[in-house]
C-alpha cells in the first residue's frame, strides 16, 4: 500500500513575538531586570531604557556598559541566572497581567494544521519566555522558536527559529512562508532583515500605521482586527 505523504500546498512558519504581542506582564520583566541590576551591580537606574524589541542579553549587555562594569559573556550569563530566579518571583506577583485580543483564536485557528508551525520569535531568553507564557497557560502552545537565548541579534535568533519551523514541516526553509507577528520596528525590520513577511499588531505601543511606515507587511489594531487572522492563515 502507498502511504500518501500529505502534500503541504504552502508550508508556512509562525514565529511569535511574546511581550507586547502575545501578553502583557504588567512591567514584571522591567522589574526582574531593575532588580537584577541593582542586586548586581548597585545601579538599577542602568537599565532604565526602553526594552521595546530588544534581547535578553542585548539589555544586559547595554546595562552593564551603562553602570561601567566589565561587558563579557561570563558576566552576561551571571545576570541572567539572577534575572530568570527574579522573574518568576515577578511574573508570580504581576497583578495586571493578561493576553492580547485574538490571540487564543489565532493559535486554535492554526493549531491541528498540518501546513502550520507555530513557534516563537522573541528576545526573551527560552526559559524567561516559558515563564512569562506559562502564567497564562501559553507555554505549550509553542513546541519551538528563535529565542534570546538562541542568539543576541533578532534577525539571528528569527533565522534560527525559521529554519526549526521548516524542520517540523519537513521542507527546506526557503520552501515555507514565514510570518514573524511582532509590535515593534525592530521586530518588522528583523523580519525583513531574514526574507519573513510581518504582521504586526498596535497591542504594544506602536500604531499599526506606523508599524507599516517601518515596513510591516500588514498591521492591525489586534489579532481579533478583521482580516488579522486572515492575513496569517494566508
Ligand atoms: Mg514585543
């Protein structure tokens, strides 16, 4: 008998960006990292810039040159160690904490799909990601990613978790069609930097208008906007 593999039409990548995109942690991950910093390093204040886009590392890497400590991957690692033990403290704690409209339909709209990987694309070092996501019982939506553990640039760990994304479909990546959803420019411009579409959403800050202005192949108020779901099911 001939097993019919099932012929994937348009094998397509979803590459999840997590805070202001898929939940809000109501500043947990601000204040793991302050507390990091100031049980670290005395100098909470150095990392007082906007995270928005940014990898795990590439905040502690800013931080440390900001409190004029020496900026090596020891030192890196050390303080992440000590964010990740504050962060669950913090995530636990949260009281405004929640997930973006259209969210949970987006993911049961795809989930079962066998043309569909869903995984993550995100700064967050993998196991930050897990606790941000798993206090609103997220974590096990995403069986991959690209994380800020995986690498420092976006665009980097976004190749990363793209090329894991067609690993499960079974296709060379240049085969599938990737999507990053992400709020931020710098999501939108890692995306393009790696040949990804973008659809991007208005739940983190930025405008949708503004978000296309950046070069987002799409842009919505939310996932719940008409035509959102549609523009990620293709
Ligand atoms: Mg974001």
């Amino acid at each position: 008998m001939v097993r019919h593999r099932t012929l994937v039409a348009h094998p397509t990548v979803l590459l999840f960006d997590i805070d202001g995109t898929l939940v809000w942690t109501g500043g947990a991950g601000r204040r793991a990292m302050e507390a990091t910093f100031l049980a670290m390093t005395g100098a909470r204040e150095a990392v007082s810039f906007t995270f928005a886009g940014m990898t795990d590392r590439a905040i502690v890497r800013a931080g440390l040159e900001n409190a004029g400590r020496p900026v090596d991957e020891a030192s890196i690692d050390r303080l992440i160690g000590t964010y990740l033990e504050l962060l669950t403290e913090t995530v636990r704690s949260a009281t405004d904490y929640g997930v973006y409209p259209g969210i949970q339909q987006a993911l049961d709209a795809v989930r079962g799909l066998a043309s569909f990987a869903v995984g993550l694309g995100t700064g967050n070092v993998e196991p930050g990601a897990r606790i941000k996501l798993g206090r609103v019982e997220l974590a096990d939506e995403f069986a991959f990613g690209g994380f800020g553990s995986d690498h420092e640039d976006r665009a980097r760990l976004l190749a990363i978790g793209a090329t894991r994304g067609a690993e499960r479909l079974g296709v060379l990546r240049e085969a599938c069609r990737v999507i990053v959803i992400g709020d931020t420019p710098r999501d939108v411009q890692a995306a393009l930097a790696i040949g990804a579409e973008c659809v991007a959403v208005g739940t983190g800050g930025d405008s949708p208008e503004s978000l296309v202005a950046c070069g987002a192949t799409r842009a919505f108020a939310d996932l719940a906007a008409p035509g959102a779901l549609e523009a990620l099911l293709g």
